[in-house]
C-alpha cells in the first residue's frame, strides 16, 4: 500500500524564492488534515502578522468543528451518527455549505453528492483511512442504497434526513474555508493576498510589483512532482482535483480516492486533472471535483453547457499527458 498526496503549491516555491517572493509577508499552519499559506505584499504596514494568525486559526478551528468527519463531536458526526427520520440545527456556515452541495447535486445530474461517505469509508479512504482490501460486490450494492442527496433536506438552517444519510463535506469545505480567510482579509482591509488551503486558493488584487499572482498547475505524474502550466490570477478562486493525489494500490492495481457515486468504484478513466477557475473557491473545489468524476467527455459537455472555467489534463494511451481547456477557459495562461 502507498499513498500519495499532491497538491497545487505556490509557483515560488516551486521555482524558487526570487526577490519578488521575499516581498511578502505570510501566515502559516495546518489546518482540515493538511496546511494553510497566505501571503501579501508588504506595503501592508498596520497589520499585526500574530494577531492576524490567532484569529484566522480560531476561524479555522470553528470550522473544523461545524464540519469534520473525523471530529466525533463536530455537527456533521452528530448529524451522521443520528437515526433517520431526524432534523438538526446547524451552524450558518455549516448551513451555506450544505446549501451549495444540494445545487451543485442537482446541477451536476448527481456526480457531486456529499453523501457518498458510506462508499469513501468502505474503500478505506475515511477517516480511519485503512484501505487493505477492496470491497465485495454486495457491499457496493448496499452502500450505493444508502447514498443519495435527495434524502436530505434544508431549511432555514434546519437540516434532516429521511433516511439514515452520511455526508463527507471534503470535497468543499477547504474551498469554503479559504473564502472565509478571504472575508477576514477584505475586512481588515488587506486589499491583495493569496490564500491556499490544501492546494485549492483564492486571489486578490496583485503582487507588490503590481503584477499578477502567479500559481503552478501539477502535472498529475504519479512518480515525480514538476509544473504543467503557471498561471497567472487576479480576483478569482482556484481549485484541482486529480486521480494522482491520493490512491492506494493492490496486487498492482491502483485505487483512487476519487469515487463514482454511479458505480460506487473508484474512477478509472483517463481524465486526471481537473482545475476550474471561479469567484467563489467552495464552488471552484465541489466542480473540480465533480468534472474528475464525470470523465473527460461528460467533464467537457458540462463546462461548455454550464460556462465553467476549466482546464483538463488527460492520459493518453501512451501515457502522456495531453490539455483541454473549455471556452470560457482560453487566455489564462501566459504565452
């Protein structure tokens, strides 16, 4: 068994600290089971870089602990280990998050469904994350009974379940979380910055030598980490979702932890990247994460039929690595 976790990273750290790197000042931590970064120019003189910290890590915290599947007493593990039919109270943000994933549900015909826990815990990928075995036939079949979004409804920040639903937010909560750091950041008043949660990132104004953020897209290589395409971004989220990041292999197959919420298997197409450019990084992380499930031609149709921003990186059958972008896509990256 091997796992593998890669995600996107700022373009200078991957090239290398230059001095337009060094003019910024930066907060760090971890965060979700993975860490946080953000940056900002230095003319930014009033801020207090510890108390900045203090409270974006109370943010953070209070997330987790509306949201986690590994925290037993966070909301979600309560509502989770309650037995249908039941309702539940939950937090604002807890609410928005639940609100975008029964949209996105809907729009994406079902590839994004936040209920699919019961299948990501039999493969192992769960929180107790102990993948030795795959799955039998019969325990697909009764997992897959017991998925489905339109089991749970919400209203005015009441949450229920018709029948006994488990819901896994971490295909869309670190996207969330990084557009809460962002509120904070545009409330005190830091007018250019880039935040990045577990690879998915959200970007303001521009560097102090009044250029834009520039992020390096990975390329999906299983064996070796080096940049596919740097792009620059201004007043956008960014998000990725790839086969290549977390998997586990057995007798010389290898399982993503990406799961079909149609087949309850891990994908085993031959899209393995998907980044989306949005406003709003919560929804950038959920369409990511959607479009690597549907596979490259549903991916594609969607994107146009929906205007998604995308870019889509796909193994040939030689094993190389061939680009899609979407329409609404073209002219982000530099010439």
């Amino acid at each position: 068994m091997k796992f593998l976790a890669l995600f996107f990273v700022l373009a200078f750290q991957l090239l290398g600290c230059t001095d337009q790197a060094i003019k910024v000042d930066a907060i760090k931590g971890r965060t979700m089971g993975t860490t946080y970064s953000i940056i900002w120019p230095k003319q930014v003189s009033d801020v207090s870089i510890t108390k900045l910290k203090t409270r974006i890590d109370a943010l953070l915290i209070a997330l987790n602990t509306e949201m986690s599947t590994y925290d037993k007493s966070s909301e979600l593990s309560r509502f989770n280990l309650s037995n249908a039919p039941a309702t539940q109270a939950i937090s604002k943000d807890f609410s928005e998050v639940m609100a975008l994933s029964k949209t996105l549900y809907k729009q994406t015909d079902g590839y994004f469904d936040v209920s699919i826990g019961p299948l990501v815990n039999l493969w192992g990928f769960g929180p107790d994350k102990s993948p030795n075995k795959t799955p039998l036939d019969t325990e697909i079949k009764n997992r897959l009974s017991k998925i489905g979004l339109n089991q749970v409804d919400l209203d005015q920040g009441i949450l229920s379940k018709s029948h006994d639903r488990y819901i896994d937010l971490s295909a869309v909560a670190k996207g969330y979380a990084v557009d809460k750091v962002a509120d904070v950041l545009d409330e005190i008043g830091i007018n250019a910055y880039l935040v990045e949660i577990g690879g998915e990132m959200r970007a303001k104004g521009q560097k102090a030598e009044g250029k834009p953020w520039r992020i390096a897209i990975e390329t999906p290589d299983l064996h070796q980490r080096k940049v596919q395409k740097i792009l620059p971004v201004s007043d956008v989220a960014i998000a990725t979702s790839g086969d290549y990041r977390n998997y586990f292999e057995l007798e010389g197959r290898r399982y993503s932890h990406t799961i079909d919420p149609k087949t309850g298997r891990p994908v085993e197409h031959d899209l393995a990247s998907v980044t989306v450019i949005d406003l709003e990084c919560a929804r950038a992380d959920a369409l990511a994460t959607a479009m690597l499930v549907m596979g490259k031609e549903k991916a594609k149709a969607f994107a146009i039929k929906n205007k998604v921003k995308a870019y889509l990186i796909v193994r040939n059958e030689q094993g190389e690595f061939e680009e899609y972008l979407t329409p609404a896509f073209s002219g982000w990256f530099n010439p």
